[in-house]
C-alpha cells in the first residue's frame, strides 16, 4: 500500500534536488518503470542505490535526483508507478533537516556531540527540545541555546507522565525522530508501538556482554579486547530492534576501568552520530528484523 508521510505543505513548492525512497515485492520492471517516471519529470539522477532482499522478497531503492518539476508535478507523475507495484514511498528534499526530540538522563557524552554536530552543520537535524527524567544537563542543552525540560520519574504514575509528555511533544513539533541517548529508562510497549521505525537507542556492546551496574569495571576485570556501541530502533524488546550501526574498538590490559569507559563513550556518541546522520538523510530502510543502509 503506497504510503507518503509528507505533504506538501511540509516541504517549499520548488524545483530542487530531492530523496525518493521506496520499498515494494521485488519484480521485474521496478528500475525501468521509475526511471520513465524521472525522465518525465525532466529529472536527473544524481545518485542511485538498489537492493534486493532473498530473505524477504522486497525490493529497496533511494534515488537523488534533480528537477526543475514541483513536488506536485514529481509525485503526480510517480503515482502510476507507485499504485501498479504497491510501494511504501517517501519523498522528500534533499539536505531538508529532521524534527528530533532528544531523551536523555544523566550522562552527558552523546547528547553534547549531537548538540555540537547540530550547532557545526555536520548533522542534518533540527531539535526543538530535549527532554529528560533529571536536571543535571539543563547546563549542557542551554550552552547550546536548546530548549530543555526535566520531569522525575519516581514511580509508575510519574513514569507514565513523563510518556505522555513524549508524546504531546512529538504533536506539538512534529517530530520526525526520537533519540535516546543515553536515556536510561525502558519504554513501555505502548509507547514503542506508537514511536516505531523512528526512535533510535545506542548501548555499549562488549565481547563477552557484561549487564548491570558498572559494565566498564566488570569489562576490565575480564580483560576485554573488545569495546564497541550499537544504534538500533527502539522496540518493545529491549536493545533487540534493527541494528542502524555498530563500532567496535580494540583494548588491551593497560587500559584502566576509566579510560574503558572514555573509549566506550566515545564509541557511543560516534555511532548514534551516524545511525541518526542516515536517518536523517532517509537512508535507513526496514527490511524485517533487519535495517538496509545505503550509505
């Protein structure tokens, strides 16, 4: 079922460059039929990825192309195309930033490189606030004139609170991309339902995995080689959603638990950079369990 999450009110009614994403049953005839579509649109393919998926039988595909066509006059002539394969579709304009709600708590490592990325032009977001569950980063968010509010979560009444302000925030900003980073609270599945395919999660990864308190002192106690982080969507299975991006670095016995735990942070903050840089630039795509990434 062809689906286009935005309208054109959301994007300037102008000749420009411009992301087409889309996912459909993989058969012959897709690349041609889109390729005419462009060509009526007087467009020009400037970059091109395609991927076919022998486990699910999909068929994936982004496309930057330029054209002097309005997006009105781009997704009319697209329609055809998109109603005889059935796509889920997205169209959109390239470089346009993404409406991001940022989650955090009480470390401050992620959340400072988004907010400097963001403040550099190196990452194609826009975030109207961040919220948290403390107050400890007001400093930090306000050092980059972002807006920040903190509501504590105590119990089970309060935790639900804190969800519905997610939510009303979201309404009220339109927001596109929810980010926990470092955000160490679970989501409810109600929540994770409503937030799916568009919240993003980062947590240290280690070989062997090490949970609960102080991972980074049981990690040297072990003598891990191996520190990394993994990006993933946020589902209701925690830490198990689609994988967005993994790092890993290497270490050895001279390392103390706290330059362990320096490395880790900034594998963390590197790797949610990047799984929220492709999300932003509409090149992650759900294939099931699993992500596609046309980097």
């Amino acid at each position: 079922m062809a689906s286009d999450p935005l309208s054109p009110a959301d994007v300037p009614d102008r000749a420009g460059h411009w992301v087409l994403s889309l996912v459909c049953r993989d058969e012959p005839g897709i690349v041609h039929a889109i390729s005419g579509a462009i060509v009526a649109a007087r467009g020009n393919i400037t970059e091109s990825q395609q991927f076919s998926s022998a486990d699910t039988g999909r068929f994936f595909m982004r496309l930057q192309v330029e054209t002097d066509a309005t997006r009105e006059e781009f997704a009319a002539l697209l329609e055809p195309v998109i109603s005889r394969f059935s796509m889920s579709w997205q169209l959109d304009q390239e470089g346009r930033h993404k409406r991001t709600l940022v989650l955090v708590s009480t470390a401050g490592h992620c959340l400072n490189d988004l907010l400097f990325r963001r403040r550099s032009g190196q990452l194609p977001v826009d975030i109207p606030l961040v919220l948290s569950n403390h107050p400890v980063l007001r400093e930090l968010a306000e050092f980059y004139g972002v807006p920040f509010e903190s509501r504590p979560i105590v119990d089970a009444e309060s935790k639900a609170a804190f969800e519905r302000r997610i939510l009303e925030v979201v309404d009220e900003h339109d927001i596109e991309l929810v980010v926990l980073a470092r955000y160490m609270q679970i989501l409810s599945p109600e929540l994770c339902e409503k937030l799916a395919g568009r919240a993003i999660n980062i947590h240290h990864s280690f070989l062997p995995g090490f949970a609960g308190a102080n991972p980074y002192r049981q990690a040297h106690a072990r003598g891990v080689k191996l520190i990394g982080a993994t990006a993933h969507f946020v589902t209701s299975e925690l830490d198990e959603g689609p994988i967005i991006e993994q790092n890993v670095v290497r270490v050895d016995h001279t390392r103390t638990p706290a330059e362990l735990v320096g490395i880790g942070q900034d594998e963390e903050s590197r790797t949610l950079r990047q799984a929220v840089t492709w999300f932003a630039q509409d090149r992650v795509l759900l294939d099931g369990a699993r992500t596609i990434i046309f980097r």
